[in-house]
C-alpha cells in the first residue's frame, strides 16, 4: 500500500499548569486519549494524547467542551428536596438526610404501588459505575425497570456475535466500507477518520440512511432508504448477493452452518420484493451489492438503533458468509455495542434476580409495556413515556434526579442530588472497539457531589442491602477499584481483568481488549474470537414490514431522533441557528405549510408536543422532520405555530 | 528590530483541504475553548454547503473558513487605534487591550472575518494562536481536526506535502 505520513504534530498547552492527567474521554464510545492539564486544582485546558491508539491525538468538540460542563452556571451542586411540583425546592443538610428522605419516600411508593412501581432512567453521563449499581440496586428492591442507552435488546451488554470485528483503526485496510444508519461523521468523528484514511487509499464509501447525513456527504455511493429498514436493507443486500452469485465458492464454510430452510428463506422472494421495503430502486441495490462484494474485505458499519429492530443479525451473517470475519479490514462492526455482558446481579440467588433479569429482557426497552411507574429514580433527561404519564394524569408521585447539570428534567423532579461529573471520578470505560479503559480522575469532585455508585450504596444501605454493597473505603466512600474487579470478575469475557492490568496497559499505551486472556496476550484471545462466530446461527431473511395504522393517517410524518448515545458533535452554547435544536425539514413540505428558516413550529403526536424553531434543508425527505433532542423515534404532525392543526393535516395529506 | 523579528520568525501556513472537512466542528470548538470565546464568536467558522441537487442526487460539502492572514489587511490599515496588527510572521492579530471595539475591521474585512465579542466588547478574530506558535506548538484548529483537513507548518513543508497528497491520489487511481 502507498503510503505518505504527515509532518509532525506539535501538541501541548500554551497554559502554565502543575500536573497533566492522561485520561479516557467519556463524551462518546470511541473513547479517545486525552491529556488534560490541572493547575492549583481547575481544569485548565485539554488536548488529545497523541500516544492513544484510538484516537492519536485528535479531539472532537464534544472531547474539547466537556471542561466547560465542570463548572457551568447550570452545574447542580446543591441537595435539594419538596413535597409537591407546586412547591419550591428546599436545600437538605447533607447526603444523609437526603437519602433519608429519599429512602422514606420510597418505602412509602412500594408500600401503597408495590416493588414494580419504580423506575430507574440511567444517562450515559452518569456512568457505567451508576447504571450497574442500579440493576443490582433493582434485583435487590424487585422491579426489572432500568432503562440505559448502553442497553442491547437483551440487556446486558454484547456478546462477541455481535460486538465489534477488530479495531476502528483497522477500517484503513478495508476496500469498501458500509455504513448503514449511522452518522460517524457527526457522531464519531475521531473514529470516522480512519475511513477517510481508507477511502484515500482507494476504498470505496457506501451509506444508506434516511437522512442525508454529514457522513452520506463524503459517501462514492449514498443510498436514501425507508424508517426502519436498516436491516431489510441487509436482507435485500444478500438476496441481491445471492442473486447476482457474488458469493464465493467458499462461502458455505466460512464458519456458518447454514441449513437448506436459510438459502430457501432467500429463494422464496423476489429482489423486487425485497427492495420494495428499504425504498430503494432494485438497480441501485445490485449496484451496492456488487461495489459491496467485489471490494473486499468490506467492513459493515451499523448504527445502535438497528439492534432494536428485527433481522439485526443479518449483518453478522452476511460478514461472515461473504468471509469478511476475522480479515483485518473486513467484518461487522455495529457502533456503540462494545460493552460485553456483565451482569451485575447475577450472584443474587433466592432474591428473584433471576426472573427478574429475564422479565427485564422483554419489558425494559417498551414503556408500554408496564404500568405508569410512581416512582422514578434518573441520571439524566427523562424520556417521552414520562410527558405521557403526565397527560394522562397518572405523574408519578416521586421523582429523583441524581445529574450534574439542570435539565428540563429538573423541573419536573422532587428531589435532587448533585452527581460527579466522569472528569471528576475513576472509573471503568469499555470502547466501540470492545477496548477496556481505565479513566483517571482529572480533578476533584465539588465537596456536594458523589459518584453513582456512592448513591446506590448510601440508599442500599437504608433496606438494609449494605452486604449486597460492600465496596466501602475507610472514610465510607466507595472503592471504585474494588467494585470494578467485582464486576470484571462477573463475566467470562472479562474474567482476570483488574484495574492494576488496565492501569499498567494505559502507562505502556496498550489497549487491553474482551475477551479476556491474560494469559495469552493483551489483546484479547484471537481464538476466542473465532469460537464465538462459530457459534453464530445465520439470520433468515426477513421481508416483514410494518403496514399503515389509523394513527399514521392522523400523524403523517416520521420523526427521527438521534440514538442517545450518539449524540452529534456540538459547538460550545449554540445561540444561533446553524446548529442548535432545530427541526429540519424539507423545503417542499415546508413551503406547503408556509414554513421558513427560523419559524416556530409545533410538533404532536397523540401524547405529546414540543415547540421548536424550523430549519428548512434538504438533508431530510419530504417524509421524515428530524430533531436532534427527542427520545424516540415516531410518527408525528408538524404545523407552523398559529396554524391549525386540520389544516396542516390536509396539507400533508395531499403531498404525502 | 524588524528585521531580527522577521529572521526569527519564519512565516507558516495554514492548509484547508475543504475536501476532507466533514463538518463535524471540532476546530470551530477547539477554537472557542482555548481564547475562551462565547458562542456568538466564531474565528474558526464551519460552511455547509447544501444539499444541493446534482441530477437525480445531492451533494453536500463543508467549508472551513478563517482569518486568511491577508498580505495587505484591508482590517490593520482601517484601525482607528492600532489594535489591528500584523506580525512580521504573517499572523494578523487584535490586541485587545487597545480595541476599542468600534468594528471598523469588520467593515474594512472583505471577507467579514472580524467579529464583536459581546462578552467583553472587544473584537474577535483568529490570531492564528501566535502564543501556542511562539511556544512551537500547532494552533488547535489543525492539532484537534480528526481528519487533517486543517494542515499547519512552514510554508514549503505544507506544500510540498499538498504536492505528495496529489500525486498519491494520482498513483492510486492508477
């Protein structure tokens, strides 16, 4: 390969400074190295660390601006508590009597609603030490309601079948790079870069997506599909694969046992059909199935929010019949899934862990799927089911925000407890690339905050579950240390990983992988790798689309929201148009509705709505408005404010 | 004293290769946290371009755009107080214990570079980070860029490595 190095970078602070720590940044999953520098205790600046296997110095905006977050107007730093939301908030003495209070108040909640009433909202903020003390928090109290943005479908973190292939470095040796339903370029820039690398190398980008998204931009072939249909897109891709015999004579054994009822489940369809459900005119698909085939390896890219949707293994399926598993360059590597299955209740025998995990499995993702909770115990901005249960007049009586900055959540809760920011404490950081990290403190916490896990000890100890929670320094405060070799010790994949190997691999700027083999090598055992796509089962096809309901009449347009850890790169306190939250929407729809740039417009759904100012673009199509804040994706109607909501609806009605 | 200051600092350039920009903001932010501006000050400003039509596709692009150091600042020479100055390294810079923040730089700017910093009432504009650059470091635009779209360095560095960019591309499609 022709290859060209730059000139050298010159790094370092212009600032004076008495100590610089070498950390992990915790903004995205990448999980970027970066150097900040201390003086007299206060963050003073932040540059990459160009050691860092991942990231080699760069920082995106958000790894730059999270200094500002330390110590921001907004930042909570006081313990607060009311009886009412018509009350004003009271300043508690301390963090005793605030889990006190809070402790009553929950006994109270499970007396009258029973264990099943709480609900427990865990922020990527707040940190994978809050969100695992949490489920053991909950096995212990008997509710299977946590919800995380670090959850899979089923749970409890990835299995190697569908965790990342390789290193997001390795993307430069890849031919042709797939990226279905994600926006690196926005959300993992840092990690983007290396499919620049490739693509100067001459490797091809392919994108599909709804939107035309910043990564689509830099995209050799860019691919508008339908909502939803990241993974009948997969599905069409390998009827089309199949089709056009672009397979390989040695596709049948490359590690897949694949039975007769697979290769019919393909036979029985047409490639029309088949692309009828991603939009995609069937020209087009053959064109990315043979660019996709032909430039091999090709390394499949998949956003976090296809794992939610049925047919998902079909990614792992096509990497590994096409032979792309296990090629440096090639294979599957689905965004935001590297965080093995750790579970952190599981040594809870005889308190109903069991049923509880697995109740948890099929109830956790759906707020539909369960009463309206009474009480609410969250780390960050509460979802959508909560404005719900607000207009159906079941609000919960109890709701606990433990954050480090005021939200709109805020204003909804009753009591408040100041968290430590992910600057501000040690802590464990698994990466996209299944890298595990050890994240050094960069300053000290403010004297009012504590970590997530100080909070589940402090309350666990108030039923009487301090045993369950016995990770406990001297002065009381947790042992992070302690808890994370707990935890690491929990999972095979992790099993002989401690914080003194992460901490010496972060010295020598190794990465220290899952799984696991210690023994072995740092990296993870290769063989460990091949045993778990072996014991894959090939994903059948799956044509299945969602027809229209009555509700999709009344809201005819599709709202997409970002997934909540793949926020987009920000730039420090947006005041102006180009990049705050704005509703894009495209220019037909909008002059039809007499919608310009910066208008106000109001978006509804049957539960909720939410006024915002317009940004008319043709980065979206006429069927989807995109908003960069809301929780979930749905159906909704948008209407200019002032407008009626009819009227907007017979306009849309007669262009959709 | 002129002379010595010019022989002692040689002049560097800043290298946009808009084609590798892909608008994810890190120089505008970078940019805004090390001279600790607020959001209404964007020395380092990112364009989106688009989407526009191209037959039955879009197209879209990102422009880096900032202070282009001119040879002849139209911005120093309309200063009323001297505030505006350019260095004999080629870095034109605003001294702000002397602005007065009239804004007639960014009147005089064709480019409309300068901006007004409503947070202290002075103006705004990339100084190319001549006190990292006096330390020999890179400015943060280009250090943070994740995917070199911003390349610093003495002049004949620079395009010497343009040059070697181009004719890798060219080997390549060969």
């Amino acid at each position: 390969m022709l290859d060209y190095h730059l000139m050298q970078r010159f790094t370092g602070t212009r600032r004076d400074y008495d100590r610089m720590v070498a950390t992990i940044c915790q903004e995205c999953t990448v999980g970027c190295g970066l150097c900040a520098y201390v003086s007299e205790g206060r963050l003073v600046d932040v540059q990459g660390d160009e050691r860092h296997p991942i990231s080699k110095g760069r920082l995106c905006s958000r790894g730059t601006a999270f200094a500002r977050d330390l110590a921001c107007a907004e930042r909570i730093t006081r313990l607060a508590g009311r009886k009412s939301l018509l009350d004003d908030f009271e300043e508690l003495d301390g963090w005793e009597q605030a889990l006190d209070l809070l402790a009553d108040r929950l006994k109270k909640v499970r007396e009258q609603h029973g264990p099943k009433s709480l609900f427990i909202d865990c922020d990527t903020g707040a940190g994978l030490d809050f969100y695992y003390a949490a489920t053991r928090f909950a096995a212990l109290w008997g509710t299977p309601y946590v919800s995380s943005p670090f959850d899979d479908p089923n749970n409890s973190g990835s299995t190697i079948s569908n965790a990342p292939d390789g290193d997001c470095s390795a993307w430069i040796h890849s031919r042709c790079l797939f990226i279905v339903a994600a926006d690196p370029a926005s959300t993992h820039p840092v990690a983007f870069r290396w499919a620049l690398e490739a693509q100067k190398n001459g490797a091809k980008i392919v994108v599909a997506d709804t939107r035309f998204t910043n990564t689509m931009s830099k995209a050799d072939l860019a691919l508008r599909i339908g909502s939803d249909a990241g993974n009948l897109l997969g599905a069409a891709l390998m009827k089309a694969i199949l089709d056009e015999q672009l397979c390989g004579p040695n596709s049948t054994s490359n590690g897949l046992d694949i039975p007769e009822s697979w290769w019919n489940s393909f036979d029985e369809i047409s490639l029309e059909s088949a692309a009828k459900g991603t939009d995609l005119p069937v020209a087009r698909l053959k064109e990315a199935a043979i660019l996709v085939a032909k430039k091999r390896p090709t390394k499949l890219i998949t956003g976090k929010r296809l794992a939610h949707l049925p047919g998902y293994e079909i990614w792992r399926t096509i990497a590994t019949l096409m032979g792309w598993t296990g090629q440096q360059g090639g294979g599957w590597y689905p965004l935001d899934s590297g965080r093995p299955t750790l579970c952190s209740s599981a040594d809870l025998q005889g308190e109903n862990s069991q049923e509880i995990a697995e109740k948890a499995q099929s109830d956790s993702r759906s707020a539909d799927g369960f009463d309206t909770p009474r009480a609410v115990i969250c780390s960050g901005g509460l979802s959508d089911f909560h404005s719900g249960s607000k207009q159906s007049g079941k609000a919960p009586v109890l709701i606990a925000l433990f954050g480090c900055l005021c939200s709109e959540t805020a204003d909804h809760c009753h009591m408040l407890f100041p968290a430590q920011n992910w600057a501000e404490r040690e802590s464990l950081f698994f990466s996209n690339d299944r890298a595990i990290q050890w994240s050094r403190k960069i300053v000290e916490p403010p004297d009012s905050t504590r970590s997530g896990l100080d909070f589940w000890m402090g309350l666990a100890k108030r039923f009487g579950w301090q045993d369950h929670f016995p990770w406990k320094l001297d002065d009381d405060n947790a042992d992070h240390e302690a808890f994370v070799d707990w935890l690491l010790a929990q999972d095979t994949s992790t099993k002989g990983c401690t914080v003194e190997v992460l901490k010496k691999s972060s010295e020598d700027g190794i990465l220290v992988h899952w799984p696991f083999d210690g023994n072995q090598s740092l990296q993870g055992s290769s063989a460990a790798l091949v045993r778990g796509y072996e014991e894959i089962t090939p994903e059948f096809a799956c044509f299945s689309h969602q027809p229209a309901d009555e509700a999709d009449e009344l809201y005819p347009l599709y709202l997409e929201v970002p997934d909540s850890i793949s926020k987009k790169a920000i730039c420090v306190g947006n005041e102006t148009l180009d990049n705050g939250n704005l509703l894009q929407i495209n220019p037909e729809i909008a002059r039809a509705l007499g919608i310009d740039t910066g208008d106000e417009v109001v978006v509804q759904d049957s539960e909720t709505f939410v006024e915002v100012r317009a940004w008319v673009t043709r980065m979206v199509p006429r069927w989807l408005v995109y908003l960069p804040s809301g929780s979930r994706n749905k159906r909704v109607l948008v209407r200019k404010k002032g407008q009626s909501g009819p009227d907007a609806l017979n306009i849309l009605r007669k262009l959709l | 004293m002129t002379e010595m200051y010019t022989r002692n600092k040689p002049k560097n350039m800043l290298l946009v290769d808009a084609s590798l920009c892909i608008g994810c903001l890190s120089c505008q932010t970078a940019c805004q946290m090390e001279h600790d501006l607020p959001a209404c000050c964007r020395t380092v400003r990112i364009v989106q371009l688009g989407p526009f039509h191209q037959g039955e596709d879009l197209t879209m692009s990102f422009l880096p755009t900032t202070c282009f150091h001119c040879d002849r600042p139209a911005c120093v020479e309309a200063c009323p107080t001297g505030a505006m100055q350019k260095r004999s390294d080629g870095i034109v810079f605003s001294d702000p214990e002397i602005c007065i923040g009239c804004q007639t730089c960014a009147v005089a700017c064709p480019y409309g570079i300068p901006t007004l910093n409503r947070a202290n009432g002075k103006i705004a504009k990339c100084n190319g980070c001549k006190d990292r650059i006096d330390l020999g470091l890179w400015p943060v635009c280009a250090l943070k860029c994740p995917t070199e779209a911003l390349v610093f360095g003495r002049s004949t560095r620079v395009v010497q490595d343009k040059r070697q960019r181009e004719a890798l591309k060219l080997a390549r499609a060969l």
